[in-house]
C-alpha cells in the first residue's frame, strides 16, 4: 500500500457509504450548493441485501425531491394492495392516492442506490466507488476532520472536511471510531431468508404471519418478486444441518402451503441469501466534525421493512442540520430522528421477538401503522428541500 499523506480537495463534506442513505444525503446537500465528496466501499451498481419495500414515506420523499417518476420508470411493479395474512385470515389495505403518492415501490437496490447516486451526481456531488475508510482524521482539539481514505488502486489519501458523515451500514467504521454509543438497544432479532422468483403475479404485497414464522411477497422489478422466510434465530442455526433452501421451503410451507406450492411452478432468478439477524439500536447521532445517517446510525430488525423509509427520512433532516452547521441544528436532527424512530424501534423489537399470538400481533401492527402515518404527516408537513442549482461534478 504507497501512503500519500494529504490530498489538495478538500469538501465541506465527506459522506462514507454511498447507498440510500449516503447517496440522499449527499445529493441533499449538494443541492443546497456545498461541496459534497461521497465514497463507498462497493462498485457502482452493486446489489446488498435488503426487504426492499419503500412504505408510504420512503415514496412520498422521492416525489418531493422530483425523483419518484424517474423511479417508476426504472421498472419496479406499482404495489397498489397490501394484504396481511393472519392465519388464515386475509386483510386487503388498498393504497389511497395522497401526497403525491399513489402507489409503492419495492425497487431492487441496485435500481433505487443507482438512481439516488446519479441524482447525487447531477446535483454536483462528487461518488467514488470501490473506495474504504482506513481511519479518521482529528485536529489537535480532537475534532473530527477529515478521513484516510484506501481507493482501488490500493493508494492512502487524506482527505479533510469539516463534516464527516457516516452512512457506512450496521457495522459503520465511522460510527466505530468515533465511539458512538448506543443509547437505545432492542431485545429481539430474528433470521430471514430471501430469494427471487419469475413467474409469480401477486396482486400487490403480501405479508403472513404464523406460529412465530412470517413470509411475504414483494413485487421488485421487472417482475420478479421477494420470496422471504422469517423464523427466530435458533431455527435458522438449522441452515448448517439442513441447508439454506430446505430450512425457507420448511418455514413457507409451515406459514402457508399454498404458497410453497406455489413456487414450484416458478423459477428462482438467484441463489437464496441468509440474514442471521442483529438487535436494533439507536447510537447518538452526532458529535464534533461528525454525524450518522440510515444503518451507521438507527437500525431495526427487517421485519417491519422501514429501514429504506427511515434512511430516506434522515437524509433530509441531517442534510438540514449539516446546512446550518451549529451544534443546536445537529441536536435537532436527532431529537427529530429519535422522536419519530423510537415508536417504531419499539413496536418492530415486539414483533421481531416472535412470541406472539394473531391478536398481539394485529396490536403490534395497529401501533406500527399510527407511527407510519405521523411520520408521513410531518414530512408531508416540511416544507420542499431548498435545491441550487446543479453544478457539473469534477
């Protein structure tokens, strides 16, 4: 590895991690007219794993930001119904036309990081991909100031700014080595697995729920829909025995055998993919020269699928804080982070505990859906990001 110890850029802000956090966040900013250097560890156009439901405030902040028809017309089916399948009961939720808002999306994540990435381009944000965080920068004060940066080539740069922005995921380095501590914790998490089929044409969404096991339908893109298997964590340790694929048809078959019938007249596009499950939490947000976005930040069992509407969330209000820049503005961006996450950190821990019966889970279900329609009250309630105009990026 050749060491260079500085590099003459020098943005206003460093955004590590360039998903849908990251890539909001900076295209968010860059749109206000700071300069806006965003890295990611991944190639551009790389898939991760995710549920990728978009709920109704995931939407309504693409509209907003003048990028959902670009969305729509990257290939992802319109989800116009939800169905809950309790048992063997079946509760239709048709999507009303509101905000702006008539239908939701399940995008591929290589579809929707790709889209916000290029917005974030557009908008004067410098991306560069294949490129890891090797450490922090701090001035003589302890400041954060900046970050060493590994690009493709294998060469160290430093790179300084005056607001480091960790979107780096779950397991963030920036959140790491500014010793964010956790101050909301969850107790439960649970195990998924996920595969992708051809050939199946739900009528929107469908999530089951049965004997402390869920599943679902998501339409994605182009087609293809998420096939996913909930179970606690001590069945899927059951992998190592059995296999990832005898485990998921096992739990599909037990939630409902209509639908593991169903898959055997489909054709799976990509191998199954595991999620063993990690505890929610919520870090501190913020601190001097540095602040977290989406996963680095608040993340919650995949079970309730708001991860992408919370990262979408964030973005906007951290990329107001960043803007002002004062310590009061960033202790606003989490008073508001928290107060609208931790209803749904709560009621997403209860569910994801799986110890539940049909009528505590419609409970659970009945709380998470008031905490989404506040949280889509108040965004719908902000006034339009304020936007400059585009500059060509370097």
């Amino acid at each position: 590895m050749t060491c260079i110890p500085s590099t003459a850029e020098r943005p206003d802000v460093l955004v590590i991690g360039a998903r849908c956090a990251g890539a909001a966040t900076a295209m968010l900013l860059a749109r206000r007219g700071l300069k806006v250097l965003a890295v990611d560890r991944q190639a551009y156009g790389s898939d991760t794993l995710s549920t990728h439901a978009l709920l109704r405030p995931a939407v309504l902040q693409l509209a907003r930001w003048g990028l959902l028809d670009r969305l729509a017309a990257a290939g992802p089916t319109p989800i116009r119904r939800t169905t809950f399948h309790y048992g063997d009961e079946r509760i239709a939720v048709d999507i009303k036309a509101a905000d702006g808002v008539d239908a939701l999306y399940a995008p591929r994540r290589r579809t929707l990081d790709r889209l916000l990435v290029d917005a974030a381009r557009d908008a004067g944000a410098q991306i560069r991909f294949e490129t890891r965080v090797v450490d922090l920068l701090r001035d003589g004060d302890g400041r954060i100031a900046g970050a060493l940066l590994c690009g493709p080539d294998g060469r160290t740069t430093a790179v300084r700014a005056d607001l480091v922005i960790g979107a780096d995921g779950v397991r963030s380095t920036v959140a790491r080595r500014v010793g964010s501590p956790v101050e909301h914790e969850g107790r439960a998490a649970g195990a998924v697995i996920y595969g992708y089929w051809k050939g199946l044409e739900p009528d929107g969404s469908h999530w089951l729920f049965r004997d402390g096991l869920t599943a679902g339908l998501i339409p994605t893109d182009n087609g293809t829909v998420c096939v996913f298997a909930g179970m606690p964590q001590a069945r899927f340790r059951a992998v190592g025995r059995q296999g990832l694929g005898a485990v998921y048809r096992s739990v599909l078959a037990t939630v409902d055998p209509h639908l593991d019938a169903l898959l055997t007249q489909a054709a799976p596009v990509e191998t199954l993919r595991g999620f063993a499950g990690i505890r929610g939490f919520l870090r501190r947000a913020h601190g001097p020269g540095w602040a977290l976005a989406g996963d680095a930040g608040y993340f919650k069992d995949p079970i309730t699928a708001h991860g992408i509407s919370d990262a979408l969330r964030d973005a906007e209000l951290l990329a107001e804080a960043a803007a002002d820049g004062r310590p009061e503005a960033f202790a606003r961006y989490q008073a508001q982070r928290d107060q609208l996450s931790l209803p749904v950190l709560e009621v997403t821990d209860a569910i994801a505990r799986l110890d539940w019966d049909l009528p505590a889970l419609k409970d659970h279900h009945a709380r998470l859906s008031a905490a989404i329609k506040h949280e889509t009250a108040v965004l719908a309630a902000r006034p339009a990001p304020a936007c400059a105009p585009a500059v060509a990026a370097e």
